[in-house]
C-alpha cells in the first residue's frame, strides 16, 4: 500500500510538472505571436544597419557574386554550403558526439532578399539551421552516401585523403544545403553592417528569429493554434496530475 501510495503520488507530481512546462511553452508561443503581429513588414529599400527587430517580405535573389551552382545537386542557386560528415564519431570523449564534421565549405557570398524597393544581403546564418522549430524553412537539402571510388562524380568533390581514410564501420556522407532564387520568404530578424552594406542577421541572443516561406499570417495563425494546444494540454495534465496526486496522498494516509 505504501510502495503504491509513493508511486501514484510521484506520477501526480510528475504529470502538475509537465503541466507546468506546456503552460510555459504557451507563454512562449503567444509571446512569439506578439511579436510577430506588433512587427510591421517594412519596404526592404528603408533597412537600416544596427536595427534590432525587423520585418520584411522579399523575393530571394542573388548576392553581389551572382549564381551559384550548388556542387552536390547541380542546382543553380543563391548560396549552398556543403560538409562532409563520417559516422560514428572517433571521438574518444566521454560523451562523443554521434559523427564527425570534416570539413565545411560554403558558397564565397551571401544570397539576397529584394522587393520592389530595393534589395538586401542575407546572413547566412538564417539558412545553416532552422531559426526555429514550427515554421518551414526555405532551404532545400540534399545527401550523398560516398563511395570508395574517388573518380565518382560525388566522390571528387572530396578530398582524396578523407575516401582513403574510411574505415569498414565507417560511412561518409556529403551533405548540401542549398537556397534557390525566386522564393517569398517572410523574414523577422535583425540588420547589421556587413562590409558597407546592409545585412538581414538574425536576432541577437538567440531571440525568436523567422526565415520562411510562410506568410506572416501564416506564422502568427501557428502560434496562435500552438498556444491553444499547449493550455488544452496543460488543464488535462493539471488536473489528471492533481487527482492522482490527491489519490497517492490518501492511500498513504490509509497505509499509515
């Protein structure tokens, strides 16, 4: 009665926990919704650098370098950044990571957003990862698992010292991001000064950051649902929690 008392009660506990998380993940939704509704979109040609929260809407273009072929896909784009990745890891450290990341390499410019009134740089940094987990990104991704035979197409691409090296366990894949001209995204970010232009940088210390093809109506309609989700999963892990925990209490009180 007691073992099954203490196990209730915890459950009840961990259940008023998780509930406590989905209200605080509804908090950061409908502050996430704030920001974007009270973020006018702005004509990209009005961008100044130093600019701490912005908004605009544009068409991806070209940087100051022109196209770019992406070298893995054969895609003409706007900016591409390749790596080569082994798994697993050779780490010897206590946690190691799950592969290895040997080398990097990313177009020579950055791609461009432009709109009727003039065009911006883009810092790829908005393009390397997802600025955040709910909105669809407006890059595209393609991998290759290499070969031994560095006379492939793929396989030249990659330094010949890294084919060479492969171990039987181990696989080597290239890895391509890549952002193709012509799309609308929707931005929210921040600008900086790159070289004497302008440039759209996300927003400093890891603030809530949007790169997307979605409209901005689009966005904020998500977070909205997302916050809906999140109370209505919070009230029944609350109260479920609560009830066990109340009924773990009193079969303790009964054991004792």
């Amino acid at each position: 009665m007691v073992t099954a008392g203490v196990l209730v009660a915890l459950l009840g506990i961990c259940l008023l926990i998780a509930s406590g998380t989905s209200l605080a993940l509804k908090m950061g939704s409908n502050r996430a919704r704030r920001l974007v509704e009270g973020t006018a979109i702005v004509p990209i040609g009005t961008l100044r650098a130093g600019v701490r929260r912005v908004a605009v809407l544009g068409t991806v273009g070209f940087g100051l370098g022109g196209p770019v072929r992406a070298p893995v896909s054969e895609v003409e784009c706007a900016w591409y950044r390749i790596q080569l990745v082994r798994s697993p890891s050779r780490s010897k450290d206590e946690s190691p990571p799950p592969e290895d990341v040997l080398f990097t390499y990313a177009a020579p410019g950055p791609p461009a957003l432009s709109d009727s009134s003039g065009a911006v740089l883009v810092d790829p940094a908005f393009l390397i990862s997802a600025p955040n987990l709910d909105d669809p990104v407006a890059t595209e991704l393609t991998y290759r698992v290499l070969g031994s035979d560095p006379s492939g197409r793929v396989e030249s691409l990659v330094p010949r010292k890294f084919l060479d090296d492969t171990r039987r366990s181990e696989t080597l894949q290239l890895w391509e991001i890549r952002l193709v001209a012509g799309r609308q995204v929707y931005v929210l970010g921040s600008t900086r000064q790159q070289n004497g232009s302008v440039m759209l940088a996300p927003a400093k210390h890891d603030r809530f950051t949007v790169f997307t093809t979605d409209e901005r109506s689009t966005v904020i309609a998500r977070r909205r649902t997302n916050a809906a989700n999140q109370r209505e999963l919070a009230v029944f892990l609350g109260r479920f929690g609560a009830v066990l925990t109340v009924a773990g209490g009193l079969i303790l009180l009964l054991a004792l």
